[in-house]
C-alpha cells in the first residue's frame, strides 16, 4: 500500500493523557503486548483517515463549540459563516460512521458523483470486507429490479420434488450476508420489490417460501447504507414512506472543495482508490463491533439532556382543529383523514404561531425518530468520548434524524419571509433552528426550576403501595387544579396538550385506585 | 546540513528529513521482505513513526553489513529495528536506541541513522546532552516544524502562541484555551495536553535550542546563536 494513504491520527485523537512511554525492543516486536487503543479512539482514527485521506472533506458543518462559535457576516445577503472553537466534524462522513457503529440506516442524498457510493463501500471495507467483495455486493436500484433478483431464488431441483414448503431450499443472495449493506439509487426500485426491502430493514429479516434469513450476520449488527439523488422521495418510482421513514439519518454528500484538486490529480496519477488502501489497523472486527454498539447503549442520558428533550417532543403532535375528541387533535389525524394539516393549523386563529415551534411542522415525531434520536445521541457523545450524552449531542444529530421525518408546514408565514425563506430549503438548518428555539423557550419559561406536571408524575412514579384514600384523594385534587390552571391559559400549544394528557392519565390512575380502595374497605 | 526552507506553504517535518524525502517517499513505500521486520510497521505508525523512513533506515543499515544481517542473530536484527524506529521519529525509542547503537557496528549504525561513519561517535556522544544535536548544525538552523491546523491533519483549532521551554526537548505553547506540550528531538517529535503542572511551571533553558512561532500553525525548533 503506498505510504500516502498509511498516515492514521497518531493518539490520542481527542484523550489528555501523556504518552510519554520509553519503548524498547520488546514493545516494537510485540513482545509486550501493547495496549489497544480503545474504540472509540479507533473509531476517531478512522473518521481522520476518511476525512483527510480518503474522502477528503474539509466540512465543519457537525459543530462543536466551547464558549460558542466565532460567526463572521459573509456578503450581504445574511451568510454567516461559523467557526466551531471545539472539535467539530464533517456530517457527511460522521453520520455514516455512526451509522456503522450503532448497525443504523443512513440515506446519502446529492447529485451524482459526489462520492456516495465510495463512502458507502467505505465502511464496509472498515468492517473488515475487501473492497472487491464490498463493490460486488452493492445492490443497483433499476426498474426491472425484482423481489428474486434481491433475496435469491428457490434451488429448482427443490421446488420439483419438494412434498411442503418446509422442503424448498432457497439460494439467498449473497449480499444478504453482508455485515454492511450497500442499496445504490433505491428510488429507482419498483415499488414492489421496495416493499420486499422494507421488510428487511424494518424486521431485520429475508422470507421466502417459508424460509427465512437473519441479515444481521454473525455480529448481530448490521448497517445499511441507501444513496438517492433527491431527498423528495421521488426517482423513477416514489419510495414508499414506511421504507423512507426507516431511515435512521438523512445526509447530503457535500460538494468538492476545488482548493484540494492536486490530491485527485495525485490519485489520478497513482490509480489508487480510498477503498483499496485502508490502513489495517482501522478495520473493525465482528467482536469489535459487538463491543461498540454495547458501549454506545451503555452511556447515560443525563435528567437535564431529558428534560429539554421531551420538551422539544411535546410541540410537534398537536393540532387545535385536528378533531373533535382531545386524544385525536392531532396532526396525524388530519394527515391520515386526506387533509391539509396546514390549512388545520391555519384554522387555529390567535395562536402566536410565531412562538409556537409546533406550527412550522406538518408532522409529529414518531416514537420511532425518537429511539433513532436517543441512540444517534449516545453515539455522537461516545464518539467524542463523553462519559454521559450533552446537549450539544443531541443538536449535533437531530437535524439528520429529523430530516425527511418532520416536514415544514411551508403556509406556515415564517417561510414567506425575506429573512427565512431559505430555511425552506436547507432542512439541516430549520430543523437546528427548531431545536435551538425550544431550549430558548425551555429556560426562558423556567421549566428547569419549576415544572408541577414533573412534580405530579415524579410523584406517581413512586408507586401506590401505602398510598391512603386520603391521600389519594388529595392527589386527585392536585391533577384536577393543574388542569384546570392549563385550561384556563387561554390558548392550547402542543407542550399544554402532552401535559393536559398526562395529567388525565394521572387522573385516571388514581381514581381506579380509589374506588379498588372503597371496594376493598367494604 | 539542509535547512528546512520556508516555501510558500511551509509544513511540518525534521530538518535532517529535508534532503532525501522524496527518495524516501518513492523508496520505503515497498513492504519490507522479512516477514518479522514489516509486522513492526504497524506498531511504529501506532508510534508516530515514519514507515517509509523506517524502512527505508532498516534497509540502509541491512546494506552496511555487505549482506543481509545474520538470522542467526536475532538481537542484532532487533537492534537495527530500534535504531531505525527512532530514526524514523519515535522519540520513546531513543533511550533503547542508544544504548544498542553501542552493540551494532558502526558503518551499520551510521548507514541506519543517515551519517557518515566518522561522525557517529561524536553524533552518540552529544547526543547524551542535547537531543537535537546533529553534526554541522549552524546557529538559527530550524532543526524541525512542528503543529499545524486540525482540519488539515494537524492537532491546532487555533494559532499556537508564546512558545516557552519547559525542559530538554519540552517546549510549551498555547493555542486558543488549551496548553500543548510539545516533545521532540532532532529525529521526531509528539504533541500532548499540557497537564496542570506542565501548563503552570516556569520557563527553563531549552538546552540551545528555541521556539519560534514564525507561521500561522508552526512551531520551528531553531538552534540558538
């Protein structure tokens, strides 16, 4: 391998810890075993590898800060450009390497030839494939794609002397296996055989004649890796929504820098390919991966980090007009009767949509985009070696988490004007912005202080055994009171609704204990 | 002695390297034959190490001895592997290395390290005092470059600035909120977080060698006038 490709971030990437070891001969012939760096150090080294020689993407759009980022006005059209003062990351090598780690799914939209499928093979060559193999293996969206085609055919001498099903061996394909799984241009599937996909990914599975193969491999881990030109969902057929929202993360392939043209031109000149010359002690083994995505689940999700996250989910579900029952005003309601969810929210006159993050979407966000979330987040802590998972985590991912899943309400009047039109646009940034806003809001309100719904269900968390029917019905009393305080604001936003329904469950709690108390006292 | 002369772009890098680097780069790109000796690669680029320099230095030294070192005699091939390590820019290896320079003969040593054989007594011996010492090395000679910007490989978010020494081959600097040590000698070098003691203790002597910051993310080690 040509030493051009061979240079790995010394360590420690991002560790304080002084290495100043004398070495001897023992430690350079292994003698003395030396100390593996651990993953997340490797994980590190690999993403400096990509970044610098692989991929070459000098992007910090992932940004990190300490004591908030230097911004200089750029132009006069508004442009900022940010510099992160920490250790920041470009998204469109991050994010698929999080999705290695975690056995995610990761959609790579952009143009063509922007390195989508060179970063895909990527990281299956990292977890330990040649790069052959890996190439070999990519599945190319087209339109006589069929279901046989994907998952494999029944061996034909089985079919003729098979007495059940049950006999009927198939000759799965052998991509099935693989521990990363490349899908190129999957708008381009037809419908029909993206439904045979979705099962895949969705339940982790492969069925056919009563047959059926794991796709999760050895390590039980597998990432899957789809490219797009759009992000719209359409293609030569449109992809159909369950299997869009199974993507984990959405991430474009960022452009070219052209002020790094002479290393193409040195590559063109060697005819070396980033796939090909992947340092060895960057692959990750099926043991490693195990360990990997443990480690990831194993890290904490602070009370604080929680808080504001269940804050920014409560916004997004309600809407005023949705339906008649409280438990069905919704925008899933409106979505799934037909109609326009923003002229739903259009209807509900007098509410400031201006504060009300809620309104600028036509969607919720699904339990599902927020386990992706909760565990995109534990990866980003982990990867930047966090003992516990940060805010800054959690606005690192979830714009990518989001993307695709929560779409702008575009009547919404905040993408009429001048200043955010563009947030239309770049969901990256809309998505941040929504985020951003609702910690404003979070602590402006002092929720962190003072929050008597979280003081109820803390409450109720304790259990019921003890609980007189005197206290009970004091309880009762206390959930009655906070509704009726709710009610009486005026104007319903999504953070009251989660509330007010939490309370009614609460409500609900109590009173069938109180009359289990009455019937048991009798 | 070549001088690491300031181009346009100016990168980091050892002075001592300057002057076959390119034949270096061409050369120690080809594994090595002893299957032994290339199992070491992976460990000395774990290390900060050159490969291609150290392949290169073990090839040079293997050529000293008229034929290929005696398999026979596994401690000096382990020897020569040492030496060519800190050669290619382990500083952790120097100590061992010149201790075992002394069991190695001297046209296989000097071959390794890149001298002519009659230099390499009074290269050893200096070398005991001041690890950047290296013959013909004239006073304001930029003996290594060290540092660059993070984006492009380096360890810097920010301008390293107030270089000081803190010991023999210890220097500090700052860059942005955070305090680096910078280790080296005149073969290598590393960069590590200042821990609280490193980035509060005073200045010392720098043993003749200095500082400077004379680029945006450079640090240039000069031998003092």
């Amino acid at each position: 391998m040509s030493d051009r490709w061979a240079h790995v971030s010394q360590s420690p990437t991002r560790s304080d810890a002084d290495q100043a070891r004398a070495l001897t001969a023992d430690d350079l012939f292994g003698t003395t075993a030396p100390a593996a760096s651990p993953l997340d150090e490797r994980l590190r080294q690999a993403y400096f590898w990509l970044v610098n020689s692989a991929i070459i993407s000098p992007f910090y759009d992932v940004q990190f800060s300490i004591n908030g980022p230097l911004s200089y006005e750029v132009g006069d059209a508004g442009a900022q450009l940010q510099l992160g003062t920490d250790q920041s990351y470009s998204s469109n090598v991050l994010l698929p390497l999080l999705t290695f780690a975690v056995g995610g799914r990761c959609l790579l939209i952009g143009g063509p030839g922007r390195g989508k499928t060179t970063l895909a093979v990527l990281m299956g060559v990292l977890a330990g494939s040649a790069s052959e193999e890996v190439r070999r293996h990519v599945v190319q969206g087209q339109p006589q794609l069929t279901v046989s085609d994907l998952i494999g055919t029944p061996l034909p001498r089985d079919l003729i002397e098979a007495e059940s099903l049950n006999d009927v061996r198939i000759a799965w394909r052998s991509w099935l296996s693989q521990p990363v799984k490349i899908i190129d241009e999957y708008n381009r599937i037809p419908t029909k055989t993206q439904s045979a996909l979705l099962t895949m990914v969705a339940e982790g599975y492969v069925e056919s004649y009563d047959q059926s193969l794991s796709t999760a491999g050895d390590s039980g881990i597998d990432s899957w890796y789809f490219t797009a030109n759009d992000d719209a969902g359409g293609g030569t057929f449109p992809v159909i929504q369950a299997l869009r929202d199974r993507m984990d993360v959405t991430v474009s392939a960022l452009g070219f820098n052209s002020r790094f043209l002479d290393e193409l031109i040195s590559r063109v000149e060697a005819g070396d390919r980033p796939e090909d010359n992947l340092p060895s002690e960057l692959v990750f083994a099926t043991e490693d991966r195990r360990t990997m995505a443990k480690q990831i689940r194993a890290l904490p999700v602070p009370v604080a980090v929680r808080r504001r996250l269940s804050y920014f989910a409560s916004h997004f579900e309600f809407a005023q007009h949705g339906g008649r029952t409280f438990e069905y005003r919704t925008k899933d309601t409106v979505a799934t009767a037909g109609a326009d969810v923003g002229e739903v929210i259009d209807r509900n006159s007098g509410a400031d949509l201006e504060v009300d993050p809620g309104s600028q979407t036509t969607a919720g966000i699904s339990v599902r985009a927020l386990l992706v979330l909760v565990h995109y987040a534990k990866a980003m802590a982990w990867f930047r070696g966090e003992p516990e998972v940060t805010e800054a985590d959690v606005a690192a991912v979830l714009p990518f988490v989001l993307r695709g899943k929560m779409l702008p309400n575009r009547s919404h009047p905040r993408f009429d004007g001048d200043a955010d039109r563009e947030l239309a646009l770049d969901s990256v940034a809309w998505l941040g912005d929504l985020w951003t806003e609702s910690v404003r809001q979070y602590q402006a309100l002092g929720f962190e202080q003072k929050d008597g719904v979280r003081d109820l269900l803390e409450q109720s968390a304790t259990g019921l055994d003890g609980v007189t029917a005197v206290e009970t019905a004091r309880r009762i009393t206390a959930v009655e009171s906070m509704i009726a305080t709710i009610a009486g604001t005026g104007k319903l936003y999504g953070r009251s609704y989660d509330d007010l329904l939490a309370l009614k469950y609460l409500h609900q709690r109590y009173s069938s204990y109180r009359r289990w108390l009455e019937s048991s006292a009798r | 002695m070549a001088r690491v002369v300031g181009p346009m772009i100016a990168f980091p890098g050892s002075a001592v390297d300057a002057a076959d680097a390119l034949d270096v780069a061409a050369v120690g790109a080809r594994p090595i034959a002893d299957a032994l000796l290339e199992s070491t690669v992976p460990r000395l680029r774990e290390w900060g190490g050159d490969p291609a320099r150290y392949r290169v230095a073990l090839s040079r030294g293997q050529h000293a001895m008229g034929t290929a070192l005696d398999l026979e005699d596994p401690e000096a091939i382990r020897s020569l592997a040492v030496v060519a390590g800190w050669r290619a820019g382990v500083l952790d290896l120097r100590n061992d290395a010149i201790t075992r320079a002394a069991s190695l003969p001297e046209p296989v040593t000097a071959a390794a390290l890149g001298l002519a054989v009659e230099r390499l007594a009074g290269f050893l011996v200096a070398q005991g005092s001041d690890p950047f010492a290296w013959p013909d090395q004239e006073p304001g000679t930029v003996i290594a470059r060290i540092g660059g910007f993070r984006g492009l490989g380096g360890r810097w978010i920010a301008p390293p600035r107030d270089p000081a020494p803190i010991g023999i081959g210890r220097f500090r600097v700052i860059c942005g909120d955070a305090t680096w040590v910078i280790r080296a000698d005149v073969f290598g070098s590393s960069i590590v977080p200042a821990d609280e003691e490193q980035a509060t203790s005073p200045a010392v002597s720098g043993g003749g060698v200095d500082a400077v910051v004379t680029t945006s993310y450079l640090v240039d080690l000069v031998r003092r006038a």
